[in-house]
C-alpha cells in the first residue's frame, strides 16, 4: 500500500510550493480541449480505477468520474484518504450552491498544497464536464502519487521515468523512454513485476508479438499478487496508435509505490537481521567465556586443597615422592591453565570491545566469574603452590635431620648400653668383705678410676636426652621407641650414680683398714681412663656422621680433622708413657720376684685394649679422609650446578626485563599503521615464544639441583620461581599488547575512523601521558610512561585535538601543549566545563579510578563522531514491516526475515497487550528497547 501521508507531510514542511510551470499547465489544458476519444476512454478508467484504489479504504468507490464527483463529498474524501488530513465539513444540502461550495473546498485544499488550478472551476465539476474533472483528477494524481518520486536528484515524471528505465534495463525487448508507445507491447509492465518479484512472472515465456498476452498477463499479476487495480485495457492500449501518457503514469506510478514499499521493508528487514546477528554472536561469546571462566575456577578449586595439605609424611621416601609429584604439576599441568587464563582475559577484552561497538552494554559476567575473581583466585593458587613448595623442602630437610639425629642417637645409646653392661653387677659385689688391705686398697682407686669414668659418660648420657629431645620437638615418628630406650639409659644412669656412691661409702670404712697399695697401679689406671675415654671418643668422632650444605662447611670439617691428626703423635706419646708404667710394673714384679695374681686391681683398661683401641683409631683416620674428600668432591660437583644455572639465570633474567621494556616502547611508538603494528607484534611474540628452549633448559637444571637438594645459590639473585613468573608475564604481555591493537582496528573499522585519526589521537595521549609507572611487579615492570591518563591530563588532550568541554562540540582549533594548557586553566580561572568534564570522565572511567586508558579514550572519541544503530532505528524498522502497526505478528516475522533470526524474534518478543492488541500480537517496542540494554531482554 502506497503511503500517501508521508508524501503529503513532505510537502505540508516545506517541499516545493508549486508543483508545475503555469504555461506547462496551461498547454496540458489546451491539449486536454482536443482530447482524441481513445485517450478519454482510457483516462476515464484509469482514474477511475486509480480513485476507487484509495476511496475502498473508506468502505466506497464511484462508477461514473464526473457524475460522482459532482456534489464534492466524495471528492473530499478521496482528499482525505490520500492525504491524511482532515477537510473542513462537507454540507450536505443536495442544492447547487451545496455542490459548489464543498467542490471548492476540496480545490481550495489542492491549492494548498502548492498546485495552481489554471481554467479548473467548481461550477465545471458539479456541471460534469468531463475534461475538467478528468484535469483536476489528473492534477491529483500528480501531485499525491509522483510529484513526490525522486531517482537521483530527478522527480516528478522525470524521476519516474528513470526509474523505470533503470528497473527495466537489464531485459531484452524493453526500452522505455516515454509514458505511451514504449508499453504497448506490455513487455516493460511484465519487466517491472519481474524485477521485483521474479517469482510471479515466467520473462522467457513472453514474446514481444504477442502484446495483448502480455499486457493482460500483467494486468491480473499485478491485480492479484500486488494489490495494484486494473486501470486500463490490454485492447485499448494495442488499439491506440499512442496510448494516453497520463494513464500510462498513473498505472506506473501504483507500481513505484507498491515496490518501494517492498524496498522499505528489505531495508528494515536487514537492519534488523544486522542487530539480530550481533547480538546472537555476542550471545555466543558470553556463554564461551562464562564455560572457560567456571572450568578454570572449577580447576583451581580443585587444586588449591591440595596445595594446602600439609599431611607429613614419615620417610624421606614419601616426601621424594611427593615432590615428583609436584614438579609434575609444575610441568604438565599447570602450563596449559596459564594459556587458558590469557585467553580468557583477551577473549573478555574482545567480547567488551565488540560490545562498545555495537552499542550495547558491557557484558557482566555471572557472579564469581569476573577477571578480577578469576585473578583472584590465581593469586590464591599461586600463594598456596609457593607454600606447599617451601613446606615439602622444609619438610625434607626436617626428615633428613631426624634421620641424622636418629642415627647418632642409636650409635650413642649402643655405646652407653655397652659401657654399662655389668656395671650394675660390679657395684653391687660384696668382694671387699674378704679381701685384704691392699686388695681393697685397689679396690677403692679401681672405684676411684670407675667414678672418673663415670664422669667421663655423664656428657654422653647427656647427648642421648639432649637428642631424644630435639626428636620429640621434631615430631619423629618413632619418638615413643626413642623416649623409652632413653628412658631406661636414665634411669639405669640414676641408679648406677646411687650404687657409686653405696660402694665408695663402704670402701672408705674398710680403708682404714688397708695399708699398702701399689702406686705403679695406680697411675697407670689414672692415665688409661682418661686416655682411653679420648680414645672411644675418638673412634666415636671419627665415626660420627655429618652432614653439609656447602664446599665452605665441609672444607671447615676438613680443617677440624686435619687438626685432629696433628695432635695424634702427642697422643701416641701419651700411649707409649701408659704401656711404659705397665712395663714398668712387670719389670719391678719380675726384679723382686713377685707373682701378680690378675690384671691391675685399679683398672680394666689393660695395655691390650688400649693397643687395639688405638690401632682402631689409626684405621678410622684414612677412612675418615676418604668420607671427607668424597663429601668434598659432592659439594663441588654441586656448586658447579649453582654455577651453570646462575649463568643461565643471569641471562634469562635480563633478557625478560629487556622484552618487557621493548614491548612498552612498541606499544607507545606507534610505528607504522595499526595493521603493520600488529604484524611486528607477532612477529615479536613468535621470536618471544622461540626463546622457550632457554627457560626449558633453565628448568632441567633447577630440576637437578632440587635433586642435589641445594637449598641456596650465592651466585645469582634469580630463583627459577621468580623466572617462571616473569616468562609468564611476558607472554601475557605481549598477548595483551597484540589484543589492544586488534580492539584498535576493530574500532577503527566499526567506527570509520581514519589512520591519521588515530595517530593523531595516539601523539595526543602519548604527549599527556607524563607521569611513570609506579605500580605493578617490583621485578618485570615496563620502564615508561604510565599507558594512562589522570583527569587534567585527560582534559588537557581533549583541549589539544580541539574538543571544546564547555559546550560539548570538537572545533578543530589546533593543537595545544600541557604548559600552553595550564596558561590557559590560569587565563580562565580553571572553569573549563567542569560539568561537562565530570560527565566525560563518568563515561571514559566508570569505576572512578582516576585514570583513563587509551581504549577508553578511543571509544569516547569515535562515540563522539560517529553513529550507531539504536533502539529508535530498530523500532522504526520493526514499524515498517508491521505496516505501521504498533505490534508485529509471528506470520509477518517469518515472511521478512531469515528463518533463525524470526524464531529468535518470536522466543523473546512479549505478547502486545495496547489497546488495538490482536490474538498473536507481539510488542517489537520493548523487544527492541532491551536489545539495547534499556530494559530485560
């Protein structure tokens, strides 16, 4: 259906005041006087046909033109129809004067609307004069139906006539260049259907001798299909040597309107499917990230309670294992978490820039899944790893030191429970009841010498608690057999220190008693106790296990041992006085003849043993050296992997902060255009990512340093933890830097920004951009400018490209400094705007961080000079292919729009409740309103 009320709008605002030339006019008049008979026959059925296609939408038609028209009321409303506007109230007297007056009110209204009636009176119509009233019908038709048709700065008939020829062009037979002969064969009527909807018309079955088939045949398509009455006769026009122009126009001027309307609705139909299609793709990506977003946390809750189990384990065994297994986690499991946490963020970064450029909201990911929760449970992993990391090596180093501990308290308890065997049953003998004087004269130096000893154990006894106690503290796992084994040595030390002193009491009565003694005995027990305690103890030293961290310790346990064999000759002279005095005594015995009944009465060390005991000593010292050299030769093998991981270190390190310092520069020197920038960016990722083998190498050799279990490194300030986190920074990095170029383009291209726009928007921010980088990592942070705005920097930039804060307008004025800036903020009191810039500053920072990021700064600019689609342009669309109604049917959605995008329509559309509201009736106001985030979709 033709839409007459907009053309009269046009009009009625300020189109044209007067539609046509008088002399033209007046030469159609003139020419109309001489009408040829054919030519009246079929402008009397044409503007019939033509008038009664409007009157039937007010439920009426007329049969004869100038009979029916006569009395002005049908004429009036045949105005009204067309033109939307209501008429002054017709009278409805059935006199002349009646007739006359509302045919003049009726030509009053044309002559209105800009058309100068020249030699067309009411008298003439209410008389029924045919040639005035087919004029003033023919003055109707073109003033409502083509004066307002316009092809390419040409309207009116010129502008139909055009069109028709463009529409027709491309098939054979047709050449339309007027409004008579040219559609006598009525191919050009076939081609107009056809172009718009061929499927209605088979065009190869049409010949061009055959004019009245097809001239029919159009006429009943047309009628039928498109709403377009039958105005003319197929004979009249094959009849007529030159069919009449004006109702050749008037029936081609039904076809403009009626495709047109169809163009509209293509024309709406697109927009809509382009709004549709945006959002389902951002649909898609919301429900990507929101998966990859719940899997990644999902992951980390999963793995955090096993970082933070801190079960301890009893061997050195299981803890090996436990950390195999978490270098495995190091190694295959996490990497791959890494990649998807990156991808995530730029995934996030791209999905909100697509939304900035279609104008729709920001996306709001479900609650816990934002990047700052997904980052900060990151950290929490991270923190969790680096504690179970330190807790498993402190672990192993308390295992290996209950081990160590263990062990000398086995071989110390070994040699007490030795040393004590029998004593017990030697302090407690009642031998000096019968004994004589000299006998209990030895006796009592043997207690003596025993009491020396039992000094001499006391630091031993004393070891053993010390280091039961220090087990217990370490939580050992066998600290109950432990507690029990040193139980029982102290109490059995008790109870031999209460038996010493029974024995020496009962000694001390019977000395009075005894007289002689043999002196010799007695110095040889005095120097062999102590001299065999050095010797135990130093079998017991030289037996001792150690345990080191680093070539210094263990060359002082070298030093220690060297010392100790330098006092071996003194000792062995100490030896030899000892088995002098035992000689001494045989040879005094045997000079005087006396028998010796026993060994020395005031010891049992004899010579022998002290012998044995020192020969033992002299095996253990070459046996202590090679321990010692072997452990000297593993702590240098071990500071040669301190070495090499160092000089790996020290490369790899610098070589990341250098990267990340490089990556800075790239992202502010802007080099070249977006698209060359972005090209240089991976090709440095690629040359980045091919650095890999180094920190792989890196890694093997921490790998054989943890299993040295080399706890420090003095060589370097680096530790393969701290690489790891800048390695991973730099590739998220550059990975970042790579997506805000990419952002960049696409804003660019979705917003018909030009190349030296940004550039110079680029060189505006980059000059404000003065203040450093503060913040982020105390060890890979990029040593630039901040890639930031604070707000007078902000407003200073704005100021430079010509944006003008107090009214709100980008007069190009030239480009302005910061000092030039700050002249002006004094010139003006600092009143530039502050209303307006508080507002821009709520657009570009919306959390009110007090800074304003380069994407920001970008979407605020190209939001200011471009457009973008809206919720009105999709309603108005919507409006159009609902033939103006305010609701849309599911019938009419299907028919205009592709098949998935009309059933996406109908699943959200809400039923129409207005008052003109239809079963099935859907609102496309508020469906359209949410698609742009101003209510629920």
């Amino acid at each position: 259906m033709v839409d007459y009320h907009a053309s009269n709008n046009q009009a009625s605002s300020g189109g044209p005041a007067v539609y046509m030339d008088p002399r033209e006019q007046e030469n159609d008049w003139d020419r109309d006087l001489l009408l040829d008979p054919a030519w009246e026959k079929q402008q009397r059925k044409t503007f019939t046909a033509w008038c009664n296609s409007h009157l039937r939408k007010a439920g009426t038609q007329i049969e004869n033109i100038e009979e029916d028209f006569r009395d002005g009321l049908k004429l009036m409303l045949l105005l009204e129809v067309i033109s939307g506007e209501r008429l002054p109230k017709p009278e409805r007297g059935k006199m002349r004067v009646h007739k006359i007056n509302n045919v003049n009110k009726a030509l009053d209204y044309i002559a209105s609307k800009g058309v100068k009636l020249v030699s067309i009176g009411a008298e003439e119509i209410v008389d029924g004069n045919a040639k005035m009233t087919l004029g003033m019908i023919w003055t109707i038709i073109l003033r409502f139906a083509i004066q307002d048709i316009s092809v390419e700065e040409t309207s009116a008939k010129e502008g139909l006539l055009l069109w028709c020829q463009r529409k027709t062009a491309p098939y054979k037979n047709v050449n339309v260049q007027n409004f008579h002969i040219s559609w006598k064969d009525g191919l050009a009527f076939n081609a107009l259907i056809h172009r718009h909807r061929p499927e209605l018309i088979d065009y190869d079955k049409l010949r061009k001798d055959d004019p009245l088939t097809n001239l029919n045949n159009a006429f009943e398509v047309a009628e039928k299909y498109l709403d377009i009455p039958k105005m003319m006769d197929a004979e009249d026009i094959v009849n007529t040597a030159r069919p009449d122009e004006k109702a050749i126009m008037t029936y081609v001027s039904s076809f403009y309107h009626a495709f047109s309307g169809a163009q509209k609705a293509e024309t709406a139909a697109n927009r809509i499917c382009k709004v549709l299609a945006v959002n389902q793709e951002n649909e898609h990506l919301m429900e990507d990230y929101e998966k990859l977003a719940s899997d990644l946390l999902e992951w980390i809750r999963r793995t955090i309670p096993w970082l933070e189990n801190r079960a301890p384990e009893k061997t050195m065994a299981e803890m090996q294992q436990k950390l195999e297994d978490f270098r495995g986690y190091r190694r295959v499991h996490k990497p791959p978490k890494v990649q998807e946490k990156c991808q995530l963020e730029i995934n996030f970064n791209t999905l909100q820039t697509k939304l900035r450029l279609s104008n729709r909201p920001a996306f709001m990911p479900s609650e816990g899944r934002m990047v700052s929760d997904i980052n900060g449970s990151w950290h929490n992993l991270e923190g969790a790893e680096k504690g179970y990391e330190e807790w498993m090596l402190n672990e192993i180093r308390r295992l290996e030191r209950l081990d160590h501990l263990a062990e000398k308290f086995r071989q110390k308890a070994t040699i007490h429970e030795s040393w004590t065997d029998g004593k017990e049953a030697m302090l407690t003998q009642k031998d000096y009841e019968t004994a004589s004087l000299s006998e209990v004269k030895a006796l009592l130096r043997k207690h003596e010498a025993f009491e020396s000893d039992l000094a001499a154990h006391q630091d031993r006894v004393e070891q053993i608690a010390a280091i039961a106690q220090e087990l217990n503290e370490l939580d050992y796992y066998d600290s109950p057999s432990v507690n029990a084994r040193c139980q029982k040595i102290c109490e059995q030390w008790d109870a031999l220190g209460s038996l010493t002193q029974s024995r020496r009491e009962s000694l001390e009565r019977t000395e009075k008693q005894l007289e002689s003694i043999d002196e010799l005995y007695l110095e040889y027990a005095k120097r062999a106790a102590p001299f065999n305690n050095w010797m135990e103890g130093a079998m017991e030293d030289l037996q001792d296990m150690f345990i080191v961290h680093n070539i210094e310790e263990i060359q002082g346990l070298i030093t220690a041992h060297e010392q100790f064999k330098s006092t071996l000759p003194e000792a062995n002279k100490e030896r030899e006085a000892i088995q002098a005095i035992q000689a001494e005594v045989q040879k005094i015995a045997q000079y005087n003849g006396i028998k010796l009944s026993g060994g020395n009465p005031y010891t049992t060390i004899t010579p022998k043993s002290i012998d044995d005991k020192w020969h033992k000593v002299e095996q253990l010292v070459p046996q202590r050296d090679r321990a010692l050299q072997e452990e000297l030769a593993k702590q240098q093998s071990n500071d040669h992997l301190r070495r090499k991981f160092a000089t790996q270190a020290n490369i790899v390190g610098p070589w990341i902060q250098t990267k990340m310092e490089e990556i800075g520069r790239i992202s502010i020197e802007m080099n070249g255009t977006l698209e060359d920038q972005l090209v240089n960016l991976r090709e440095y990722e690629q040359s980045i990512i091919e650095y890999k083998p180094n920190i792989d190498q890196l890694e093997g050799d921490h790998q054989l340093i943890q299993e040295a279990l080399i706890f420090d490194n003095k060589y370097t300030a680096y530790t393969m933890e701290h690489l790891r986190v800048g390695w991973e920074q730099l590739l998220t990095t550059i990975a970042r830097t790579i997506n805000e170029i990419e952002n960049q383009i696409l804003t660019r291209d979705a917003k018909g920004i030009s190349q030296e726009q940004l550039h110079e928007y680029r060189t505006s921010f980059n000059h404000f951009d003065k203040k450093g980088n503060s913040g982020g990592s105390k060890a890979w942070t990029r040593l630039d400018h901040s890639g930031a705005l604070m707000a007078e920097e902000f407003k200073a930039c704005l100021i430079s490209l010509g944006y003008d804060v107090e009214n709100n307008k980008a007069k190009r004025t030239g480009q302005m400094d910061m000092d030039n800036y700050r002249a002006l903020l004094v010139a003006t009191g600092n009143s530039l705007g502050d209303a307006e810039f508080a507002r821009i500053m709520g657009i570009v920072d919306p959390n009110n961080s007090g800074a304003v990021t380069f994407q920001a700064f970008i979407d605020f600019m190209s939001r200011e000079t471009t457009d973008t689609d809206t919720a009105d342009q999709v309603i108005a669309s919507f409006k159009i292919l609902a033939a103006d109604k305010n609701f849309i049917t599911a019938e009419e959605l299907r028919r205009e729009l592709p098949p998935d995008q009309a059933e996406y329509c109908i699943a959200r559309m809400a039923p129409y409740s207005g008052p003109d509201a239809k079963p099935g009736a859907l609102d496309y106001m508020s469906f359209s309103t949410a698609l742009y985030g101003e209510s629920d979709l």
